[in-house]
C-alpha cells in the first residue's frame, strides 16, 4: 500500500490496556484554568518513567462546565486504578488546590471511581463542607482566595496506551514538518492524548538492555547513525524517524487518531521527503490492542 | 509604611536554603525547545509534594547557547543535591531526551556538580559516545532523530527556595488582576522562578493539621470564609488573599523580585481593592532566610 | 431584573447590518496557518477606522479543509460588498499569499460572490493556471514554495456588527476580570467575532463632537472621571465600564454569544464588584437591529 | 565561501531609506499590553500594501516603562514622516484608546517627533487635560475605564527597510524549519522586527509585470515550477526558497540580524537541504543600502 509516495507498513501498533480518569479544572478564565491544566499534566509523557501520562483533552466553554465557568479538560492514564488514582491526587493537590480560583470535577460518569477529593479535603484542617446534589458528594474546602470546590470521586474506566505511528523520512527538518502537521490535527480529536512533548517523540526504546537494571534502551534498529549494525532495518536515504504516541480511551479513538495522522503526514508525502509510515510492536506478545495501518486507512 | 493606599507589613518573608541546577534545553527552533522546557518543568510546583520546584528561566538565541541554536534555560531548585540530581536525570530522561532535536548542557560553571547526562547515556546500550571539549564531556546517545547529545554533568549551587509576598485584597478579581501585574514583570528577571501554576498561589498552609499524618493544613488565619475563628487575623474588608512565590539563587535576586512585586501591586493600589501586602514566615525558626519587606522597599 | 445581585438594564443593544464573508486559510501546520490568520485580522478593530472588522473565528482540523490541511477559519465584517472585497483582497494579498505554505479557500457556500483570488492572480505575471472542480475555480499561482492556490471567489451574506453588552464595576479589576470569563467563553461560539483587542473595548463613544470634522467623541455619559457633568448616569460606586462588541452572521449567533456573556459576568456577581449590564444603543435611531437583554436572558 | 556545504552567494541584500518610531504600550498586565500592541502591528507586512510595516520589538519589565507598568515595545516604518504619522495615529486610535487598561509613550527619545496623542486628544471632546512633565507633554482622555494616558509626540529617526536573506532548499519542510531557526533567533534582537507573518515570506517579487497597472509580480525566477523558463536562477535541485525580510532602526541592527540568521540557517547546512543564502536586490539602482552577505558573515 502506497500513498502519495508513501509506503504504509503491513504491520501494526501495540498497544496496552490502561486506566483512565478525566476531569474538568475550571477558573475565572482560561488563563487560569490553562495554568492549572498545563501544570497538573507536566512530566507526564510516560508511565515508565512518570507514573502517569497525561495531558490537555480541550477547552471547555461556560455552559458546558459543572459551575458554568471557562475550563479544560483533563485525561489521566495509568497502568491501574491505584496508581491513577494517587497520581490524580498528588497532582490535583499541588498545581489545581494551589491554582487561584480554580475548582475541579469529574469529567466521566462511570460507576466505577476513585477519589479526586475525597482525601483533599484533609487539607481543610476539619474546616472542609461537603454539599450532595444528586448522587455527587462536593467538598468545599477554605483557601486564601474563597473555597477550593472538588467533586468527591472521578470516574475511572478501561482505556488503552501506546498507540502510534511511526514515520521514516529522509531528513530530521521533512519528519518534523510532517509530524507536526499530523500532529497538529490529531490533537483536536476528543478522548486522546499525546503524551509526549509537544506530541512527538525520537527515542524508540526496545525491550532490554546491554546493562543489568536496565529494563529498556535505545531501539538500535530504528537509529539512523548506526546503520550498519545487524538489524538496523533503515534504508540507505532514511537519516530520521519519529514517533507519535497516542492515548484513546477506546480503540475507535486511537483509530480515528491514527487515521488522521498518516492521512496528514502521507498528505506532504514522498516529495517531502516522507518514505514511509510503520506501526510500533514488540511482536504482539506485550499488548492487548493490535493496531493494523492497512485497515486502519481503508477504513 | 503605606504605598499608593496599601500598607507594607513590618515583617518579613521566611525562605529556605536549597540546592539548585540551571540546565540549558536546544532544539531546532523555539517550538521544541519549548515543548521539551515545559514539560520537564511540569508538577514541579512544591519540594513537598514535587521533590523538585522547577521553572522556565528564559529564551536564548542561537549566540547564547553552547551549541548555537534557540534555547530555552530552565533552574531546577530542590532541598539537597542527591533529590536533585535524581529529578534532574528523570525528567531530562523523560521530557528531553524524548523530545524532538533536543540537547542538553550545564547552564553554571561552578566546581560543584550533579550527574547529567552521566547514567543517561546508558540508554544508549552501548553505542554511545563521548567527547572531552576542554574540561567537558558530552555524551551523542544514538536516537532516531540523530543523536541527543547531553553534557555529562551540571553544575549545582547553593540556592534559596521559598522567598514569598501575600497580597491581601477586598475582592478575588482584584487580587488576581494585582498579582498578574506582579507576575508579569517579577517573570521576566534573571536567576528567579515562581514555581507555582501561572505564579500565583491560594492555598496558604500552616504546618501541622488536626489529621494524624498530615503535616500541613490550610492557613485558616488567611481564609476569608473563617473570619470569625480565633487566630484568623483578616480584617473585616478582606475577601481575598493570594501569595506569589519566589525561588532564586542568591538572596539579591530574591530581594529584586520582591521589590518589583511589590511595586507592580503597589502601583494598582487601595483604588484598585489592595489593602495591605505581607511576608509569609513560621516565626523565623524554620527558614534561614528573613527578606524585611520595609528593607526592601527602601533598597 | 437582578441575577446574582446584577441588574440588568431594561434596554437593548442597537447593531447595523453588515455584510461578512468567511475564509478558510490552510497551511503545513496551524503555526503557520495561525501567522497568516492573526496578521491578516490585524487593525481590523472597526469599520470606521479600519474599513472591516475581522477575527478568527476557529482552527480546523484536516479532515474538515478543502485540502486535508490544518487551517483557520477567519470572518470578516464591512458595511458594504465592495468594501468587504476591496480589504479581503488587499489583507488576503499581503499577508496570507506571502505567508509560507499557505492556501486560502472560501468558507461560504452563499449564491452572492466577491473576488477573492480573482484579481490576486495576476500576481503571478501570467504563469498562473486555474482548474474547475466542480462549479468552482481555483488558481494557482506559483511562488517560491510552489504554488499560492487560492479558490477565485467567496461567498458573501447579510451579517450584523456592533452587537454588544456594557458591564458597570466598580473598579477596573474587576470589570476586566469579569469581561474576560465573558470573553472567553464567548470565543468558543460559531459565526461570531469579537473585533476589538482581545476582545474588550473601553473608549465607548457617542455620536458627534464639539469638534468640526469629527464625527464621534468620547461617551461622557460612561466616563468615571466625568461623573459632575450633566448627562453622566455613573452612579457613585461605577468606577469603570467595559464593552464587549460582537459581530455575527445572524441575529441568533449574536444573541447566544450575548447570553453566553452576560452568564458569565453575572457568575461573578456584585460580590465581585459587578453592579449592571446594560446594552449600547443610539435610541434606536441608527442600526436595524435591537437587541433586547431581559429577552436574551429569558431564552 | 561555504558554510556547512551551504553556499554564501557573493552578492548584497538591497534595503531602503525608511522613517520609522517606537512606542511604548503599557497595561495592568501583559496580556492586554500584548493584545493592543498585536492588533496594532497586524496587517503591517509591507509599506506597498499596508503603508506601514509594524512589529513588537519585545516585551518590557515595570522597571523599564514610563508609568511603572508592564509593557510592550512596538516598532513602525514607513516611507516618510507623514504616512508614518498617519498609521501611527490610526493604528493607536483604533488599536490601543480602545484596549482596555493601556497607555502610550514615545520609545524614542530624537528632536525630531511626529504626533501621537497630539490628535487623538480630540476624541475627549474638550474633557482631556494635559501635564507637562519636563519638557514631554502627554495627555489623559477620560475614557469608560478611566483614563487613556498618552505621550503628545513620539520620537522619529531614519531606518532602513527591506534588508533580507534569501534561502534556497531542496523542499518546502526544509526550507521552512531553516527559517524558522533563523527566526527565533533573530526577533529576539533589538531595534529590529520582521514585518512578515512570522516572520518568513514565500512570495519574493519583481519589479514590474505582463499586466498594465501592476508595478510588481511574482519573481519567476525564483518559482521551482517555472524551471524552464528563460532566466529562472534555480538548479535542478532547489524546490523550495524562503526570504527573511528585516527592518531596522540602523545598518548595523540589520547587518547583526543577517548574520545571526545566515549562521542558523547553516548550522542546519547542506545535510538538512539547505544549498544556498543569497540576497534580494534590484542590481543595486533602487535601494541606497548595500548589505554585503560574505562581509557580514566574515564580521
């Protein structure tokens, strides 16, 4: 399959199961939800390494938001409800309560929930109220500007991490250019993240390393400077390779993503220096979640 | 002291010694320097909850960094070298390393120093390298953009974290407003972050709590709604109270921030709702630093 | 009529019917698309100044552009059609047809028809060529990057400009605070822009001037400074009004974004030192369409 | 001379006498400082189209401005005193009396001087008062917020417009990443902007044009899809070419900004696509400034 010059790899992504939480952080204004936001989903990129992965879904207009005020919204994932759910905590505590103005809710109506501020609330030194509308428990917890308004529990559902494309370009300025443009239009789609810096990411890891206590290391098959190593798949005009992760709370949302992704970056395509488009896998013996390419586009 | 209506307290503003780290961030142009800058420096608001109080310093231009491209500077504060050594090498590994055309150098000279790229390079399993530029190595771990190339160490200074001015205000929208103004130019000062989310901060705390096992709790002596409790020290007019924090390296760069803070909240004045601004202490036995806001303000 | 302690006046808004068209500009990614929209929409506050009032109105994703790229929508507002073609094309020529990598494609699928590339064509000096899709043409004309495509006509419709709320506080801060949730959620609509910087206007003016030749003056009836003189309606505690403008396709996309506004400074309240609402009218005298508050609030 | 495997074409960017003045803006923060003084410098590419080129110089702490506060500084050039008056009042009239909370200084401090508030006063309808401090008179126009402080005259110098770079690549994503390096470098210089969306412009043209009544055209001789045609410079190679325009208060600000973008635009070099640097001129009969690259790039 070839599009636009660009070879889509028969082969797909690998992706595993998650958990994930969303809430709405809302403010004055959005300058202040956005400070929230950006602060609570920093170093984030990857559970390995940050426990979490996280980041800005969209921003959320007055009449869509739990207090009628401008705000954000949130997704959270993790390998499980536990660790999720003391993340959430840890950072709705130190860039949310600390944020003037702010106040956050559960993004999701799942039965199943963990606690957003049902332990925050402590902070109140004995001071906290809680208010029940409907079946929502809300606390309200004195701080310097007011109360600091927090939903008790957040929904938590079944999610997948670890989708992505891989794109094989010709030089590090034409796979940057075409990542952003997918990039660019993959994170206007709702239910998915790009956890990583600015959406991209250039150090493919493999399972293993040379080092003891090492668990993964550079993916020495991919590295355009050491092509000459047994297994270095890249071909002779290849010098750059990136990668976009993608988080969906569903498989249709990782799809759709994916979908728009190679469609962008196949758009500036061979004349732009693009070769080809692969999926990330360890063999398909570590993820639940097989991402096919070929499908993916036919779809 | 009364400035333009609002009282300066006679007291003082109680910081911390810390140990700090200055790290220069590179990439292909501002977009990914940044990218790379911000979410490293994410959830990186307090040492408490954070480990680290992290912040973008500044831009560079291409003249100013050591390998000739856009950068962006970035100080790390934490309370002793070996947490910050750690914080430095997880989120350089997570939000750098990872990111697009990125590279990473020491931003101090000094003799001190932390491990920077020094057990990074193992991701590269082996085909790493390194080179010896007078007295610095670098190490070009390989990655699929190319090579990230990161100097082995970072220097590391003794640093103050800490330093702080409250802003007492009849209303929330004025104190904001009033602190925004503040924020805006203390930001754009050399060797000073404000490591909280967009600079402000509401949720004063006092140590201790009544909860077994928390070891701070909101300073209900600064909460508007719990005027009528004993302690609560804020005057009938008095609806919102917000604080900006300051980590710098020396007490001088400290001591300027708070000037221009004081100024920027001054200049908006008790026309604009601001009554009074003080410093946040602990009596003088917890921080070894005391800023006398009066001093300042005469300097 | 009081909401949160906000009367809200028993009057109306008075706006003139206008004529708009809206472009789609596209670009390799949305910074560049986004270059090209903010410079084009620049010094586009008001017509009598300006000759046309534009905005951004939203970025696109690229499923949903002509040419599968990421763009942005942008309106624009004048009093007639010939106007509105004159500054199209002039702002179109400048700054997106010089822009890197952009195309500039109609937004409206209206009957009625000004030149957009049209005329900008001959700009390139006779190497241009054009296509028919459909029933429409498109011209290519080559740059220095390839080519400029641009779609040879837009749509044009009736539209209304100068809707708009005035909000009395009592101190600056908190007008402005108030008008930026109000704007900030107002943004987020369809079919509207808000033509002033950032979206809120402060030098409201009145018809005529003591002065020959000049045709408006300063609204001494709104001025907190001018509070003695005859005419002046500040009560005692207005110390500072603020307009937001908003220009619409139709009289429906004006009122919701009107609502959306006035929810939002009533969210704040009198405790944030909002006293009233009202709407900025000439008696009825000037513009087609009134725009009545107490009704919107009521929908 | 090659530099990185880029050609330095040995050849001079040809510039023009221009006037040009600085204003300071100030607000109650740098948000609003920022919203009047982006919408001023829109629609400000090219003195042909626009009648004035505009841009912000930089952003300026509360220490640094004329009435303590946060604050932009803005540049314009035009082609002689009374054009650049005229934008300068309009633009300040429709731009910057309009936004809420701001003020307006000279950023210049020369003998010779054209209005800035001198006519703008008039809007006060006789209700505006003046102050002399020193020997600067400004001017306070009672307005919805208060007041609208301005400075009566604003400092004018020659400068120089049109100097530039010309960049040749071997494709669009290339060709534009170089750019945009070059770029971010260079807009943090002082005296200088780049009036350009973005800084970077694709639409390099000639003088004169097949079509009576158009005194310029698209520069066929740079277009990469007019290769055959009589006097078309490009090599085989060369799909894509971008121009940096810069204007400057002084040859020496241009020259500096030249060099800085040369030198990023090579660290890319020949292995990012990049072949060759030249420069825009006329032959040298239209413009009185000479900017010689390989003399710049030996400075």
């Amino acid at each position: 399959m070839i599009i636009n010059g660009v070879v889509i790899d028969d082969t797909f992504s690998e992706a595993f199961s998650m958990r994930a939480t969303r809430v709405i952080i809302t403010a004055i204004n959005y300058k202040w939800a956005r400070h929230a936001a950006e602060t609570m989903t920093g170093f984030a990129t990857s559970v390995i390494g940050c426990r979490v992965e996280a980041g800005i879904e969209r921003a959320m207009g007055n009449h869509e938001t739990p207090d009628g005020r401008p705000g954000m919204s949130v997704l959270l994932f993790s390998t499980d409800r536990k660790t999720l759910q003391k993340q959430l905590e840890a950072r709705v505590g130190q860039c949310v309560l600390t944020c003037p103005t702010t106040a956050v809710f559960s993004g999701m109506d799942n039965e199943d929930q963990i606690a957003l501020g049902k332990n925050l609330r402590y902070f109140g030194d004995g001071y906290q109220n809680s208010k029940l509308i409907g079946d929502k428990r809300f606390w309200r917890i004195p701080v310097m500007d007011g109360e600091f308004v927090c939903e008790e529990m957040a929904g938590v559902q079944k999610a997948i991490g670890g989708g992505n494309i891989l794109v094989f370009a010709r030089t590090v300025s034409q796979v940057l250019l075409a990542c952003e443009a997918a990039i660019d239009s993959m994170s206007m789609l709702p239910n998915i993240i790009l956890p990583f810096p600015g959406g991209g990411v250039r150090s493919g890891s493999k399972v293993g390393s040379k080092y003891k206590g090492l668990s993964a290391s550079t993916n020495h098959y991919f590295c355009p400077t050491l092509k000459g190593l047994a297994g270095n798949d890249l071909a002779k005009n290849i010098e750059a390779v990136m990668e976009i992760v993608i988080d969906g709370l569903t498989a249709e949302d990782i799809r759709l993503a994916m979908k728009r992704g190679i469609e962008a970056v196949c758009d500036l395509g061979k004349s732009q220096g693009i070769e080809k488009i692969t999926g990330g896998n360890y063999g398909g013996k570590l993820g639940e979640h097989h991402f096919h390419l070929r499908e993916i586009v036919d779809e």
